[in-house]
C-alpha cells in the first residue's frame, strides 16, 4: 500500500530547524550562551550542530515529493525551476553578507554563508537524484563521501582534519582569495565555504532517499524504517569517526551520516506522534516557520544585520553601540542576568518571527525561495 499522504510531522521538522535556526543566531551575547546552543569547537557535536544539517535533510526529503509533479526525473520544466530557485537563494545570501551595501567593503565581502550552501546543495543534489536511477543514490552518495575523506586526507597537511591543516580552507582560498573568507576562527576558513559543500549535498541525498522510503512505506511502518536507517547512521558516522572525525566546520562524512542518523530518528518521532498517534494541537507553532521557512530565515537575517550593522545609539557612558548591544544591555541584562538574559534575547527573535510567519499564515501567503 502506497500513501500520497501528506506528513504533518514534515512540516513541524523543517519548522523546528528554522525556529532552532533563528535561536542560536542570535544570542544577546556571544560570551554568554547556554553550551547546548553552541557549536563545538572543532570536532564533536552539540545539538547546535545539528540543525543545519537537519535542514539539509528535509530539503532533501521535501524534494522527493514536490518533484513528483515532474515525474522526478530531471527535463527542462525540473531543471529551469532548479536553476531559478539555486540562483535566487545563492543571492540572497550575497544580499545579507553585503549589507548594508552602500557601506559595505566588497573588497572584503564573504562570498560564501549559510544561504549560498543551501543554494548549493539544493541544486547541486536535485540534479543528482532527478538525473539518476533510485537505487543508486546511496552508491553515487557512499562515493561521494569517500573521495571527500581521501582528498582531505591525501591533499592536506601532517594533521589533515585540524583548523590549520584542512585542505578545504587551501581550496576556499584559491578560488575566492583571502579576503572573501569568513575569519571568525582566528585564520581564513569559511565553515560554509564551497568545498566543504560537496559532503553536504549528500545530506541532501539521504533525505531525498528518506522521503521516497516515507512516501512507498504503509504508514504505520514509516517510523520502523526510519529508526533502522537512523540507527543504521548514527553507529556508521560513530565507526567513520574513528578515523575521519565529526566535524561541522569542514563537514566531514562522518558528521553526515550521523547527523541524518539522528534526523532519521526525530523524523521517526514526529510521524509517530504527529501523524499515527494523532496529537497534533502542539505543533501550530512549528508549522507557522515551516510554511515560509527560507524567507522568514533570510528576514530574520536582515534584521539583526540592520539591527546590529545600522541602528546605534548612545550607552550610558556616551558611546555609540549596535542596536543588538543596546536592546541586550539594556533590556535583558536588568532583566534576567548575563546568560538567561542573553538566551532571552534570543527567544525573543524566535517570538517576534514567529508572529510574522503567522500574520503570513492565516492570509495563506507562502513566499517561496
């Protein structure tokens, strides 16, 4: 028995990961965060970690159905709307990494970012699985995975999966050059860079083949599957880790087969819950940031660059700060403290989206990006 059913629980994911998405973006203090709502430093995962490439996976299983109406198979209508929406979000990316524009160094401008890698693996992975036979993709995705851990091995220095001795950031910078390189860690590396893309797409690859085993499975043996293939994903990447380490920065092939291992397993929960089980009521929140979850994601963006970037006024002492230093200084230190403050003021971005997302929702307007 085959179901065209539509998942709640897919809407709610991809709604979870934009809400998460705003959450750890924008703290009141970067000195001050809860450790679960940071990235590790290096190697490792926290739950922070996760949410980008969970992303990446329900983009990928959302795929599997929205294709259906071209056959999933890659032709001109396919291909032009793969074009249209790669360029359109890779632009929008640009757009926030260079505003405000009329201020903005290009001499200096990041080219890569959180957007342009979604553009990327988007369109670089429907290409893949509409181009190829279904079964195989996990061949075409296991080898893409291999030849990123050999290349990073072979090509990088004495410690190949270290900050200094990565091959990803040598290959960033010949084609970008230095100064188009995100810095945050201390040396030129772009944790979003375009190589580091490559593993990427295959997440992308493992939810497209999730969402064709949720569309072809009796739905009551949805969340059976699933958990084997989660299971399945977790103890791989825990084995590749071994000898290929977890690590988001230069998103090796271990962190991708065990990040879609646990989105396999949530995803499995939600189903469970949501659509077999039947308690939905608590899922409205999520579903308002999963029905326009590019454009409030990139909204969100704008704001705290305008907020951070264009808005100054004059702390107590005279000094011109950010509006985002003002508003936290200001507003949620007295309030609640360093670290509960600063979680605060990022709940509240999480608030003031969410209530656009719904004025969007109850006027059925869904802007696709």
């Amino acid at each position: 028995m085959k179901t065209t059913q539509r998942y709640l629980a897919l809407d709610v994911l991809r709604g979870m990961t934009v809400a998460l998405m705003i959450l750890v973006n924008n703290p009141g203090s970067w000195a001050h965060i809860y450790a679960p709502l940071e990235h590790a430093k290096w190697n490792g995962c926290t739950p922070t970690d996760l949410v980008f490439p969970f992303f990446l996976f329900v983009v990928g299983v959302s795929m599997f159905f929205s294709f259906s109406k071209y056959g999933n198979t890659l032709n001109k209508e396919s291909l032009l709307k793969i074009a249209k929406r790669t360029l359109l979000i890779f632009v929008i990316g640009l757009f926030l990494n260079s505003f405000p524009q009329w201020s903005a160094d290009f001499s200096k401008l990041r080219i890569m970012g959180v957007l342009q890698r979604i553009a990327l693996a988007y369109g670089i992975g429907a290409v893949i699985v509409l181009a190829s036979p279904r079964r195989y993709l996990p061949y075409i995705g296991g080898a893409i995975l291999l030849l990123y851990w050999g290349l990073l091995y072979t090509l990088g220095g004495s410690d190949p999966f270290s900050l200094e001795g990565n091959v990803v950031a040598n290959i960033d910078k010949a084609i970008f050059g230095e100064s188009h390189i995100y810095k945050g860690f201390g040396i030129p590396f772009d944790p979003e860079g375009l190589f580091s893309t490559i593993p990427a797409i295959v997440t992308v690859i493992i939810g497209y083949i999730i969402g064709s085993v949720v569309k072809d499975t009796e739905k009551k043996q949805v969340p059976k599957q699933l958990i084997i293939f989660g299971t399945a994903g977790i103890i791989a990447g825990l084995i590749w880790a071994l000898a290929f380490p977890i690590n988001k920065p230069i998103w090796t092939s271990s962190y991708v087969l065990y990040t879609a291992g646990w989105a396999c397993l949530v995803l499995a929960l939600l189903i469970w819950i949501i659509d077999l089980k039947g308690f939905s009521k608590w899922t409205s929140f999520f579903v308002v940031f999963g029905m326009n979850p590019l454009f409030i994601f990139a909204l969100s963006g704008l704001w705290a660059r305008i907020l951070g970037r264009m808005i100054k006024i004059a702390g107590p002492d005279g000094e011109l700060i950010s509006g985002s230093t003002w508003l936290y200084k200001q507003v949620f230190l007295p309030l609640a403290g360093e670290l509960n403050g600063s979680f605060l003021y990022a709940i509240s971005h999480v608030i003031v989206f969410w209530l656009i997302g719904y004025v969007l929702f109850k006027k059925k307007i869904f802007i696709k990006v």
